[in-house]
C-alpha cells in the first residue's frame, strides 16, 4: 500500500521545501474517459494508469524519492467518439494543459524529473513529442511508461489486443474487478473477427485514422478477446510491469543529472 505521504498533493507547502529535491521524480498518470465495451468502465485507461503508478510508487519509493501526481483523465479518443459517454479533448488542450502542468511544477519547487505513465494508446505520438519539448523548453528530464507495454507477461490470446480485449479486462479484474460486468463479457472471437486490425492500427509502415466501431476490428467497441480474461492474468501483467520500472527509474535520475550538467 502507497504511503499516504507520497501523494504530492498531500503535502504542505513547508513540507515540498523540506522533502522535494532536484532528484525527486514526479509520477503523473494519464488515462482517458471512453467507451471500453459492454463491461468495462469509462476510466477503465485510469484506473490502468493509477494502479500501476501506485504500485511502483508503493514498490521503489524508499529507494528513489518518487511522488504520485493527480491522474488526468482526459484526453485524445476521437477514435471512441461514436460511443455515448467518450469525452475526448482537442490536442491544442491536451498539450496546452501538460505544458502548463510542467511550467508550474518547476516554478514551485527543484524537482525535473518526471514519469508519465500513459494507460491510453491513442496519447502515445503526443506524449512522444511533447517530452522532447520538456527537455528543449524547461530543462525537464521525461519519460513516458506504457504498464502494458512494459510487462514482459502477454496474454497469449491469438488475437491482437489493442483495446477492452483479455489483457485490459484482465487488469481490470486485478484493480476493480467490482467495476467490471462480468456478466457481460464478450463471446469468444470468431476468425473472421478482426480482418482489419494489421493493416489499419498495427502496420508500422502507414498511419491511418480508425474508429473503434469499425467491424473489422471486433465486436462492441473491443479489439481483443476478452472472453477468457483473469484476475490472475492481470496481476501477473502488473507484477511484470513494476519489476521492469526499476530500470526505467534509475536511468532517469541518470538522465536528468546529465540534461542539468549540460
């Protein structure tokens, strides 16, 4: 359990004077208010992103002085847009607000380190860039971890999870499985299912825009399989998650040393 302490808005402004340094690092989740499928909650990407962050915070926190930010839970789903209940701001807003976000974290108090952890996929080519601007504006040293991504534990579903499907689901059911609808959990996918996944969302060499509602992609609003999701799977994915944190940690207190020395 997350000291309560290592909520950096728990802190008096005394206590940001006498315990946060130039090698504190400031953990901010990123989530998103969209549809996730019949079963599953419109901040399913928070609460991804709170979990993990609370947990590598809970886990590495007397080792390197890590703070836990307030998550932010809006962001770019136009993808979702169809669906009632998706909120997705501009990217003129979501960029304007981190840049904000930074300069006023520099300007009341020394620390420049910062972890975004990203639970939605469709802020990844935005968070990419605007770290690059962290470091060329402000001096910030800045990376973005991907929980997901990070782990090593893949759910060994034969077709492709991007959104809602059995890795999702399965974190889910490891975070706030009262949140999930077990009941409504999708039927099994069928071959045919997904017959425009590769091309459109996962071919490296082209962008396209999609929507989540196409049906090619799956059923719902979900790209995955999450018929056969667990609690057990989810933990494991998480465990795999904050063990490989620790590198990514380390290498930023390095890194930082180095932006301030230049």
């Amino acid at each position: 359990m997350i000291d309560s302490k290592r909520f950096f808005n728990h802190l008096t402004h005394e206590e940001v004077l006498n315990n946060i340094s130039e090698d504190s690092i400031f953990c901010i989740p990123v989530g998103a208010t969209e549809q996730h499928g019949p079963h599953l909650p419109l901040n399913t990407d928070t609460i991804l992103a709170n979990g993990f962050a609370e947990k590598m915070v809970s886990e590495y926190y007397k080792i390197y002085d890590l703070w836990l930010l307030p998550s932010l839970e809006y962001s770019l789903s136009c993808e979702h847009m169809w669906a009632s209940g998706t909120i997705s701001i501009s990217i003129e807003l979501f960029v304007n607000i981190f840049h904000g976000l930074i300069k006023g974290l520099i300007d009341s108090q020394p620390a420049r380190n910062i972890i975004i952890i990203n639970g939605h996929g469709g802020n990844r080519g935005v968070l990419d860039t605007l770290i690059e601007e962290f470091r060329c504006r402000y001096s910030v040293a800045a990376v973005v971890i991907h929980p997901s991504a990070l782990s090593h534990v893949k759910s060994g579903s034969k077709f492709s999870e991007v959104h809602g499907g059995k890795s999702e689901t399965s974190i889910m059911l490891a975070l706030a499985p009262e949140l999930v609808n077990i009941d409504l959990l999708p039927r099994p996918l069928d071959e045919g299912d997904q017959s425009h996944v590769s091309e459109r969302i996962l071919d490296k060499a082209v962008s396209w825009p999609w929507h989540s509602n196409d049906p090619g992609f799956g059923r719902d609003g979900i790209i995955g399989d999450a018929a056969f999701a667990s609690a057990e799977l989810g933990n494991k994915i998480i465990d795999s998650a904050v063990l490989n944190a620790e590198e990514v940690i380390a290498s930023l207190i390095a890194f930082g040393r180095h932006i301030r020395k230049g």
